[in-house]
C-alpha cells in the first residue's frame, strides 16, 4: 500500500524555519502547517500547497511530497 508523505517538517528543519515564519510567507495558518509537518490531514488543498511551494521557492512538488509504501495499518 502507498501514502504521500508531506516532507515539510523535514524541510522547515533544513532551512532553520518555523511554521509561524512560514505561515507569514504563505498566508497558510499554521495549524494547517502543523497537519501537514506531522501527515495528518485526510485531504491535500492543491492551492494550499501552491502557497507552500511558492514561499519557499520549490519549483519541483518531489521536494516537498512523495510517496512512501506503507503496511495494512498505515506504518512504514
């Protein structure tokens, strides 16, 4: 079975960002940024993400999401 995997945590980390510093860039509340740092949401905004990529300049969306194989309960 596969997921998307949101990479934002791991990217917020390698830039030395907080969510709050992003939601100001992105006009993305930052319990939205939360949800996806932690992989928590049911549905992805396409514009939502848009807003992501374009703060912090990603031009490919690999970057930022991709999918990862995962067992019948959802664990890697």
């Amino acid at each position: 079975m596969k997921r998307i995997n949101i990479k934002l945590k791991k990217i917020l980390r390698e830039r030395k960002m907080t969510q709050m510093q992003l939601s100001g860039l992105s006009n993305v509340t930052q319990a939205k940024i939360s949800n996806l740092c932690n992989n928590k949401l049911k549905e992805l905004n396409i514009g939502i993400l848009e807003r992501l990529a374009v703060a912090l300049e990603i031009d490919d969306i690999s970057v930022l999401m991709q999918f990862e194989d995962v067992d019948e309960e959802g664990l890697k």
